[in-house]
RNA sequence: UGCCCCUUGGUGUAACUGGCAACACGCCUGACUCUGGAUCAGGAGAGUCCUGGUUCGAUCCCAGGAGGGGCAACCA
C-alpha cells in the first residue's frame, strides 16, 4: 500500500524501532501532526507532515491532526479548513481530527491540581514585571510577590479567573518551579492567561486559554501520542513538557523529539513572514504561485506526489540545514516528466510564413502526448497551416557555432510537422524582425525526411490560423538571494522580493488540443517547461497558464558560458 | 557571559553502532534522441571542524578548543 522503497533511515526512525522493540509505550506508534489554525500550510510543514504520517504508516501506527488552537486572538475557521484540506490533498489520512480547544476543560482540571498541590500559583504582576523578574539570560529571576500564596488563595483566584471576574492580564497562573533556573523556560512558564475574546470555535465559553507549553504536551498525553516530534526551536520547551506530563499523572507519556525544520533557498518557510508577503501585496495571496504555502504550489503546478518526494530525499537530522531550490526542483520535474502530456505552445511568438504552403489550407497532424520513454499512450491532432508561431528565442540572424535552431539558410524541423527552411528575415522600420519567410519541404510530413538528410534543431510551433492565444505566467524565485532572512539585521527580507519573480506573456499562443481539457490539467510545454491551467484565473476567452517549473536547458549553460 | 543543541564533498543525508566514507541533488565528459527534455555510460569533488587521548584500528568513545544555532512573547 504504502511505497515500493526502503524508507531511508534517520535518527528519529531508529529511536521509534527502539520503543517499538522494547514495547516502551505499549501502545501502537501514535504522532500527530499540531498546526495553529492561524496561517497556511508551506513546504515546510510538508516535511512534518510526511515524517508523523509517515512514522505512523510505517509502523501501522496512527496519526493524529490536531488543530493547536489556544489563542483565540489569531485562530480562524478559514485555516482550519486550508490546513485539512492540504493535509488531505497531500494524499494523508488522519487518525483522529483533534483540537487542543476540546481539552479545556480537562487542562483546567488539571491547572486545578497543581494548585492543589502547590505546584502552581496565580500571579498578580503586570506583564512588564514578570519580565523583569524572569531575569536574562545571564541573571537568575526573583521571585515576585505572589509567589507563596497558598494553596487555598490560588484555588479561589484561579476559579474566580475562570468566573470571568477579572479583566484581561490581571492575573496568570505560573508553574511554580525555580525562577533561577539556568533553562529560561522554567522559571515559573505561565500556564494559564486571561482573555475575554471569543474563540472561533468555543464562543464565549472560555476567558482563560492555555498557553503552548500547556497545552501541547498534556494534549499529546491526553490523545495518547507515543513520539511529540517537533521543530529544534523547541528543544528547551522539552524540559516543561516532561515536567507536565509528570506532574498530571499520565502514564508512560509521550516524549519529546526534535528536528531541524526545513529551509529553502530562495524563499521563506515562516508563517509570520509569509504573512506579511500577503497584506502588504507582495503576493497576490496565499495561494498566489510564487508562495511555499501548500496552496500557492497547488497552484503553481506542483504534484503533491513530487512533495513528498522531496520530503523523502531531504531526510531528517538536527542540524539546521538549507536545502538547494534544484533538490526541490528535481523532484518536481521527476515526477512530472513520468505522468503529464505534453502540448505545444509558444511563449514569446514570431511569425512564420511558408511561402510554397498554399493560403487558406489546415492539415490536422498527429502528434504523441508523450515521448518514447514515457510509458504512457495517446495523442492528439495539431493543425498546421500556411503562418505559424515559433518561439523568438528559437530564431538567430546572426547565431553562434552551437545554435541549433533556425537561421538565415538553415533547416530546422517543425516538430511532429515539417522541415523548413528560412528564406528571408523581415523587419520593420525600427529594425526588429516582424516574419521569417521560409520554405517547407512537403516530402517531409510528420518530421523524417525519406532521404535521411538530418536536421540539428527540432523546434514547437503553433498554427497561427488555429492556434489560441493564451497568457502564460512565467514564475521565477521569490526572493534574489538565497537566504533573505540572513542578509543583516537592519534589512528587512522583503527588499530581496525578486521583481522578476513573475513574468506575464499575455501573447503566447497554443495550440487549440488543450482547450478541452481538466480545469486543473498540467502539460509540459514541448522545450519549455512545465504548466498547468490556472484554475483561478481561467476565461475561455483568456486562457491563462502557470510555469510550474522549467524544463533542464543545457544550452542555457552553454549560452551562458 | 548562563543553559541547551549542532559540526561528514558545492548542497542535503548515510555508514551493520570501532573495521580504512556511501547515496541523492548539483557539476563535468561522452553516447543516444523528432523536446538542447528523458535515458544510458563515465568523471571530478570530503579523508569526516581543530588538538590531544583510548584502541591493532575512530566519522563513531573520552577531554579540551573553535565555529554555527536556539532560549529572556500573557506567540506557537
């Protein structure tokens, strides 16, 4: 059911087979997948998507998704439909859909206890002061005034914060540990806040919502996850989660491993960031293409098969790590070039006229949907006509030894279609060339010449009497630099936005096979790359395309060289 | 100047847990080709951050150092 291939070892792996040899749990392999309703998937969930799911498949174990939504100031329904959605699309089932709201109730129960027992206590000081007294990194914390309430005190404030009786952060509920511990997290994390906002879930029901530290690992003890894997930035959480799990009682809890989360050249994996790519219009949405959001890659073209792809050959370790946009790339493309069509469609059009091709007459031509060795089948019928497009790149007046494309005298082939020959360059006033007149040679239909003479360059065409004019988005990276988050403190990421990152070629020309094809269809553009229809976008009278990715171009290199 | 984590070719990972470093991407050659795609064949590229130690033998164990990263939100 689940893939042919060996999944590739990783440390997490073999901390799981060993839980699973010794029966240190005894209960099956169980993970979830936490993500705050608060933004859109990315790329970068993706990978924790793949490697929880992945766990819980690979040890006919179950996984969870749980929706993390304890703060009721940024949390919508809206992603919370986004992230199921994106989680199913990539082609996962959960166990359970679980949210950390529906644990309330039973978080407060415990809050309760650890009243009780004096391991928690309900602070009166302003958030300025438990600041200050939480120390530095440098200096231990004091602690503050309310710290030896007793027992009975605590128990009366925390039910009256629970009563609605007071107003927004005039009081918290704080573990009560050490406030010089030489770990942060645990000089006394607050547990419990106070907010009079309605949850898009609960309503009004609640003002006091947990915070992470409370709420995820009890969370992953109540729905009785065996491994919390989660990103390296919380490797200090994990010393207040265990402290938790301990102190509620649970048996044989979960525990805590960390990952380096992904990072990708040329873009942004932070919902924060991508965010505000969004409301400050650098973005069309969060869907737009260009985005590392699961939706803008949708989008764009990509394959949730080629995502997980990627996330396999990425593998996982703790060390923080970038990963090349040509790994991602790759995977794209490998997965592409095995299932789409391809058409043909010229981006950036110049006129073709066969001057020995009679006026007014079509010939429909065969062509294949997909090369020899791709193991697919199908075709479809091109017509062919007196004036045709090629692409401007694939005409050189004055071209180099190693351009194999059309030029003064020389003989291309039309693919699928004919050999031509161009005859005369035509300019206008300004210079530029407007129409190549060329000969084609009838002998030579379908692309073979019966007497073997060979051609150098085989290029795409369209029908200028029946080819359909399109607009085609060529999208590029995002950002100029590798890595915009790292370019200094005073720079701000969105000034590497890449200008160029979309390119709109409102005149392409296609060929009229695709018009009745999926809504959603992808193609590879015959030497150009791969497309897909834009589903937002799409007229029948404005055909609009998206490039999800080139195609390899060795004689870009050899051009650039 | 605290606590914690990390360090293997350009990049990302691996190495039966001590036996003389492998895979993928990328790069370079060549073959093939009606996509300058794909495929195929070959190649270059690290002696595993440094210094010591243990050992017949260390990427793996120990000590010290260097470099990188995380933590001081009533965010997650």
């Amino acid at each position: 059911m689940s893939s042919e291939t060996t999944p590739r070892n990783n440390f997490i792996r073999e901390l799981v087979e060993d839980d699973v040899a010794t029966g240190r749990f005894g209960r099956p392999v169980t993970t979830r997948f936490p993500p705050e309703p608060n933004g859109f998937l990315h790329i970068g969930h993706a990978k924790s998507i793949c490697l929880n799911f992945g766990l819980a498949e690979d040890f006919a174990g179950r996984c969870n998704l749980r929706l993390d939504d304890t703060n009721p100031f940024t949390e919508d329904m809206k992603y919370v439909e986004a992230i199921k959605r994106d989680v199913a699309w990539l082609g996962f089932t959960w166990a359970a859909e679980c949210y950390a709201s529906d644990y309330f109730d039973k978080l407060y129960e415990i809050a309760e206890s650890l009243v009780k027992t004096g391991k928690a206590y309900v602070d009166s000081q302003n958030e300025e002061e438990i600041r200050e007294n939480r120390g530095t990194v440098m200096e231990p914390g004091k602690p503050g005034p309310y710290r030896d309430r007793t027992p009975e005190e605590n128990l009366d404030l925390l039910r009256r914060m629970k009563a609605g009786e007071f107003p927004d952060g005039a009081h918290v509920l704080r573990a009560k540990i050490d406030l010089a511990h030489p770990n942060m997290i645990m000089r006394d994390p607050l547990l419990l806040r106070i907010r009079h906002a309605s949850h898009y879930r609960l309503g009004d029901e609640w003002c006091l919502y947990p915070l992470y530290d409370f709420a995820h690992g009890l969370s992953d003890a109540i729905e009785g996850i065996t491994r919390s894997l989660c990103t390296l930035e919380f490797k200090d959480n994990r010393d207040i989660y265990e402290w938790l799990v301990n102190e509620a009682g649970f048996e044989r809890p979960p525990t805590q491993i960390e990952f380096a989360r992904l990072e990708l050249d040329y873009t942004v994996v932070s919902k924060r960031k991508l965010l505000r790519l969004v409301n400050e219009g650098h973005v069309s949405g969060w869907d737009d293409p260009r985005m590392p959001t699961l939706a803008g890659l949708r989008r764009r073209g990509v394959t949730p098969e080629a995502i997980r792809a990627f996330c396999d050959s990425i593998g996982v370790a703790r060390k923080p790590a970038r990963t090349e946009l040509a790994t991602f790339e790759h995977a794209v493309r490998n997965d592409l070039n095995m299932r789409v069509p391809r058409v043909m469609c010229v981006v950036d059009p110049i006129k073709v006229v066969l001057t020995n091709y009679a006026a007014g007459q079509v010939e429909e031509l065969d062509a294949s949907y997909y090369p020899h060795d791709v193991p697919l089948t199908g075709s479809r019928k091109v017509p062919f006509s007196r004036e045709l497009w090629i692409e401007r790149e694939d005409f050189m007046e004055d071209p180099p030894k190693k351009f194999f494309r059309l030029a003064p005298g020389r003989e291309v082939r039309l693919r699928y279609g004919f050999f031509i020959t161009c005859q005369e360059v035509v300019k206008n006033d300004a210079g530029e060339i407007v129409e190549l007149r060329c000969t084609y040679d009838p002998a030579t239909r379908g692309g073979d010449s019966p007497d073997g003479r060979k051609v150098q360059g085989t290029i795409h065409w369209v029908s200028a009497a029946r080819g359909v004019t399109c607009e085609v988005r060529l999208y590029d990276k995002l950002f100029t630099v590798p890595d915009p988050e790292a370019q200094g403190d005073d720079v701000d990421f969105t000034t590497f936005v890449n200008p160029d990152s979309i390119r709109v070629m409102s005149h392409a020309k296609v060929e009229p096979s695709v018009l009745g094809d999926a809504p959603d269809a992808r193609y590879q553009f015959e030497r150009t790359g791969y497309f897909v229809k834009d589903v937002a976008d799409w007229r029948d009278e404005r055909p609009v395309f998206n490039r999800t990715v080139t195609l390899r171009d060795t004689w870009a290199k050899v051009k650039g060289a």
